[in-house]
C-alpha cells in the first residue's frame, strides 16, 4: 500500500473561487520572509516542493526549504488536502496561525536549522522532487518552511507548495 500523500499551498485552496494570489516576498535585501510552513503532526516525508514567481524578478531571489526545529513563524491559517487518494483519511498535520499556514508576519528566534534545498534564481518556476526512499524525514512537531530572501529592495510575489507523505 502507499503512503498517504498531502499537498498545502500558500493559500487556501478548500474552496478556491479564483486563482491564488501568492505571498509576497519582503522589500528589504537580505530580509528572510516564511512564505509557506507545515508543522510535521507525525514524522513526514517531503516528496516534493516547487514555487511560481508571478513575475519575472529583476535579481536573483533566494529560495530555501528547511527544517527550523520546533520553532515556528507566526503565519495565516492554511489549508492541506488529499493529494494522491481525496478519500483518504485526513493529514494529522494541522493548519493554524502557529502551525501550518502562510505569509509569516514573525519569523520567531531560529536557533536551529536544517538545509534541505536551496535555490538562487532569476527563473519564474521550480519543482525539486525526491527520489523514493531517499526524502528527508522531519520529525513530529518540527516545522518545515520555505522561506524567500530577496537580493534587492524589492518584493516578488511567489506562489509555493509543499506535498509530503505521512
């Protein structure tokens, strides 16, 4: 049997009435803003994440998917859905403004770290899969965040996602 897979968004996608907007990134150089975070409920699995940047940036924008420990960015509320099966049992992962959500209005005292991927890019798009039975495993309770950091004064509107296996 597999396993149960999820997908969340920086948006929430339960009941979209027109296309997602995206987060922006922050205007300051240097300035790391969460654009999205899932708090691992269980220990998961990342299987794959990837961004759209709605425009063309002007200098290169720094993406990261880590694992900060257990501390978390205060976020607006997400949404996570069935990704392989809609009938399956759902994420016991939970979405909230200190759990898993979007557009991080604190970033909260990181004091631990753990890389997992790491772009510096000039593209509009990307999408990192893991090859099966080589993902990363996050523990229960850790967050995962993808964060954006901008080379210049000036924001980028970046539309993010995360799916993950539990």
């Amino acid at each position: 049997m597999s396993q149960s897979l999820y997908i969340t968004w920086n948006a929430v996608t339960s009941a979209l009435t027109s296309p997602m907007a995206g987060t922006a990134t922050s205007a300051t150089s240097g300035t790391a803003k969460t654009i999205l975070q899932l708090k691992a409920g269980t220990k998961i699995q990342p299987i794959e994440w990837g961004y759209i940047i709605t425009s063309t940036p002007t200098s290169p924008l720094q993406l990261e998917l880590l694992d900060t420990s257990t501390v978390g960015a205060t976020v607006t509320a997400g949404s996570i859905s069935n990704y392989n099966n809609p009938a399956d049992q759902a994420s016991v992962c939970t979405t909230g403004t200190s759990a898993t959500g979007f557009n991080a209005s604190a970033e909260g005292t990181i004091t631990s770290t753990r890389l997992l991927a790491q772009t510096f890019d000039l593209s509009t798009y990307m999408k990192q899969q893991y090859p099966l039975d080589r993902e990363p495993e996050v523990p229960s309770g850790n967050f995962l965040r993808i964060r954006a950091t901008p080379t210049t004064n000036t924001a980028s509107t970046v539309l993010a996602y995360l799916i993950w296996g539990e």
